[in-house]
C-alpha cells in the first residue's frame, strides 16, 4: 500500500531543486526537535527507522500540511506516546 510521502515513480512534481546556501534549521526550535530526536534514539527509546514509520503513519492532510520538522516532532510524540513514556494527548 502506498503512503501519502511515497512519491517515487511517480510524475507530476518538477524537478527537485536544491539550495545550497539554505540553512539546515529555519528557526531554533526546528534544532530542538532534531536534537531530541538524536537523543532518544542514542539512548535506544526508539530507533530512526521507527520515526520514520511514525512519519510515514500520519494521515495525508496532517502530513502535507505540517512542514518537515513538525513532521519529526509529531511522530516523536507519537511514539514516546506509544512507549508510555508520555501519557495520552
């Protein structure tokens, strides 16, 4: 079954263009998320490849309307949620 963020194959997006001079972080708390991601997993509370299923579950509307590190944030809490280590939103 194909997800909304699997677009491989498919046509219609343009061409992918790159910014080099783009920073990786457009606002602090876009570095928070990816450094407490890089914590968690370090620590073995999830692995990456677990954040990016939790991504990959969003529902479409959410996942093409929240930008990349929302994305990240969204699933950290889903799968801190899932482990019980944070309680139920």
């Amino acid at each position: 079954m194909s997800r909304v963020n699997d677009v491989g194959g498919q046509t219609g997006f343009g061409a992918l263009e790159i910014d080099r001079e783009e920073p990786p972080f457009h606002a602090d708390w876009e570095a928070r998320v990816f450094a407490l991601n890089s914590v968690l997993v370090r620590n073995g509370v999830y692995r990456l490849d677990e954040l990016r299923d939790a991504v990959e579950r969003m529902d479409p509307q959410t996942y093409l309307a929240t930008s990349y590190y929302e994305r990240w944030l969204m699933a950290i809490e889903t799968l801190l949620t899932e482990r019980r280590v944070l309680g139920e939103r």
